[in-house]
C-alpha cells in the first residue's frame, strides 16, 4: 500500500517523534510504501528514515521553494511548482492518507483532503493520527459541525481518530482487504 503521511519538518519533541518512528518503522516493515512531503528535515526525516530501514520505499513530493531540502536518496523525488500541485500529487500517489502531528501546512492539507473526501473527489481512507492528543482539540472541532449540521456527511465516513500508529496501520490494512 502506498501511504501518503502529511506531517511537519520541525524539529519535534520526543513525545512526538518517538511515536512518529515507531509508525514509520510499521510501514516499513509491512513493505508499504511512504509517500510524504520528502524533506530531510525534522519529522519528515525521522518517518522517511523509519521506513527506509525497515524496508520500505519512499516517494516525495517536494516543491520548487524547498528542493533543497529533499531528501537525495528516496527512490523517487518530483518537484512540483507550488503547494496546490504538491498536495494534488500527494494524493495522486497515494492509496490512503495519514496525518500526523504538525502545523499550519499540515493542517492545510488536512482540510483540503477532507473536503475533496466530503465531494466525492476520492475514496482514500484518512486516518488522523492523534498523537498524545495533539488533535483533540481539532476532534471535538469536527464533532460540533458534525452535531449542528455543518457536515453532509458522517464523520466517521470522512476519517478515522488512531490513538496510536498500530491502530492507524491496522485500520488501512482492513480497508484495503476489502477492497
């Protein structure tokens, strides 16, 4: 399964970068492939390295304004011209979806694959992985709009809340058996 993991390139502390690498080393091991942002910087490293030793591939997508912090070695690295197009990629390469902790960018890329999800744009699942909590706020967000009738459809059809990485992969690799 190739796994698109939206996530931050700062440097984290260890109670997210921890987790982060234990997830990353379940992708690699599952021989799934990492298709992510492809920085070499903060937890976009920890997970690309994660999953390289472990035996997984890896798949950027980084953009013009930042090529020079890709990672040299992943097995494939595309350049897109700006932000819009290195999500619409992302996507593209993408069998399912995984967000990690992280800030605006990755926040942006939340919601943008949410309401492609919610327009019937694609049928990828989406696992917001809620590392010690960091999206708990973000949840009960999504809750009230869900309640007051903001969201046209269910958000359980939209997303999966994982408390942890193994329940994020057991939760893809389900999906895909039905498939």
């Amino acid at each position: 399964m190739k796994i698109c993991v939206f996530l931050s390139a700062a440097d984290l502390d260890e109670c997210y970068t921890h987790p982060a690498r234990e997830f990353a080393e379940l992708i690699g091991k599952g021989g799934h492939t990492l298709v992510w942002g492809g920085s070499e910087s903060g937890l976009m490293k920890v997970v690309a390295d994660g999953v390289q030793e472990s035996g997984g591939r890896l798949v950027g997508v980084s953009v013009d304004f930042l090529a020079a912090k890709a990672r040299a070695n992943a097995d494939e690295m595309v350049i897109a011209r700006d932000l819009a197009e290195r999500k619409a990629l992302l996507l593209e390469k993408a069998d399912a979806v995984v967000i990690m902790v992280g800030g605006t960018g990755t926040l942006d890329e939340a919601t943008e694959i949410l309401e492609l999800k919610k327009h019937g744009k694609h049928d990828k699942p989406v696992v917001l992985l809620n590392t010690a909590g960091f999206y708990d706020g973000l949840r009960q967000q999504f809750q009230r709009m869900e309640d007051e009738g903001f969201l046209p459809v269910p958000l359980a059809d939209l997303v999966f809340f994982a408390k942890d990485g193994v329940g994020a992969l057991a939760y893809l690799e389900e999906w895909s058996g039905l498939q």
